[in-house]
C-alpha cells in the first residue's frame, strides 16, 4: 500500500488518500462500496508514471474518518468539493468504481468545470429502479447480506466481484478485515444501509445527457452485480448501452471474462486504455 496521508474538511471530520507520481493532469480516483483506496493499486502502480494520481477513502471507509454521516450522493460529492479545494487540485479527471462512478457522474455534472475527464469503471447509476423495484432491492441486500460487519462476508463480497479469483487481491482482503476490525459494531453496517439508500434516492441517469467531459467507460461482461438479475433479467451490456445512449462524448470498452472489479481484474488492458484515453 502507499503511505496514508489525511486532510481535516468541514464535511467529514477527515479524509484518507493517498498519493503518487507527478504530471500536469491529476487523476482523483473514487473506491466503490464498502472498499478503500487499495483497489486502485494495480492502476496507480502503472498510471503514477503519466500522472499525478490521488485515491481518497470515502467517508466511513478505510482510514477516513467514520461519524453518523447521511452517506448520500451529494453528501459524498460535497466532501470531494471539498477535498479537491482544500488540496489546491488542478486539471482533475475523475475514476471512478461502482458508487464511486455514480459519485462521479453527480460531481461532473453539477461541477463540471472542476473535471476535466471521467473516467467510469462498472459504474451504479446506469441501472434504473421503480419506487418498486427500490424496495425489492434493499430486500434482497438483507436477504443475501453482502457487505456486512462480518469479515467473511466482507470476503466473499470481494471475491464474488471478480470473475476469475486472482490471489493478487488476497493483500486487498486481509488489508480490508483489518480495517473492518477497527469500526464501531454496528456502524460499518449502518454506513453500508445509507449508502444503497443514498444511490437509490439520488438517481443520475437523467443527468448523464447533461456531462460535457470526454467520457470512458468499462464494463465486465460477467459482472454479477450489474444489473441487479432478480429485477432486471438482462445482460451487463444492455445496461452498459442503455447509458451510453444518454452520453454525448464517450467510448465503451466491455471487458470480457471480467466481473465487476474491472480495474483490478483486466488491470493492464484497463491502464492502458485510460492511459490513451488522456494524452
């Protein structure tokens, strides 16, 4: 892992990120639900060579800080506003995984001149829900409790993003269990509940017509989580074009044999295409 630095913010007692490489645009790299700034290793350890590359840790997650925050879309938005000004950032492309492309999708098109690129790796947000279909999801969380306070099914929730397993991410789990065995009992938990709540209230499909920022997005063919196959019996790619349809300056890049990991599971073909897509 790369060194940890923090920086105080009114929205969020802290924030942990880290920090490496050097270069004229800044790369801003947002983790997805229940991770932390680890998952971008595999991408940082090649794109530091172009780039100056920042990992945060969400609010409630890794070595940032954890309170009774809102963990709502535009809470988390609020927080990167924050971050990018406190930190003095300039010509900032977003990356971001799972929630954290739904982050970045919300931050691009309400501060669309702090972006200059986006960058979007199996982003939520691209899936729609009912009022209905809403409730059908929190109840099939709860049912299969994925990402829960419990170490093993942090595990499994990990391993079951990747199509084929790697013993690479192994590092990636442990290092979360220890993370994991410093929260509160029930906060991890409770963190996790408001975030679905969160991605589920604050939709942004219908703001994806709206982002003027060159656009690059990867999906796994085999991604397990998107869509949600108990509501939506269609395929990954269905979903990936469904938003794209919407996106007026963006390339897509289905991954094959990939799950919903794609940074980390396909990292090479993944740098590499972000590295072209920026210069």
């Amino acid at each position: 892992m790369h060194p940890i630095h923090t920086v105080a913010l009114t929205t969020c007692k802290n924030i942990a990120y880290t920090e490496a490489g050097k270069g004229k645009k800044t790369l801003l790299f947002i983790h997805g639900l229940a991770s932390f700034s680890q998952c971008w290793e595999k991408n940082i350890d090649f794109l530091q060579k172009h780039f100056r590359c920042i990992a945060i840790d969400l609010p409630g997650n890794g070595f940032s800080a954890y309170e009774n925050y809102s963990y709502t879309i535009s809470f988390f938005s609020a927080c990167i506003k924050e971050f990018i000004e406190a930190l003095e950032l300039k010509n900032v492309s977003l990356v971001g995984h799972s929630l954290g492309g739904q982050i970045a999708i919300h931050y691009a098109a309400h501060y669309p001149q702090d972006v200059q690129h986006l960058i979007l790796c199996a982003p939520a947000g691209f899936e729609t829900f009912t009022a209905f279909e809403k409730n059908i999801y929190q109840s099939s969380f709860h049912f299969f409790n994925f990402f829960s306070s419990d170490a093993n099914s942090l595990a499994k929730s990990i391993t079951t993003s990747f199509y084929h397993y790697t013993d690479e991410a192994d590092e990636l789990i442990e290092n979360a269990k220890k993370i994991l065995s410093h929260y509160p009992a029930a906060g991890f938990r409770n963190m996790i509940e408001k975030c679905i709540e969160g991605m589920l209230d604050e939709p942004v499909f219908h703001l994806l017509h709206k982002l003027i920022q060159p656009t690059l997005v990867f999906f796994g063919e085999r991604d397990v989580f998107i869509p949600n196959r108990l509501i939506h019996p269609c395929t990954t790619k269905q979903i990936a074009e469904a938003g794209m349809s919407e996106l007026k300056n963006a390339k897509l890049i289905m991954l094959p044999k990939c799950g919903h990991y794609v940074q980390w599971e396909k990292y090479r073909e993944v740098n590499e295409e972000i590295k072209n897509f920026l210069t």
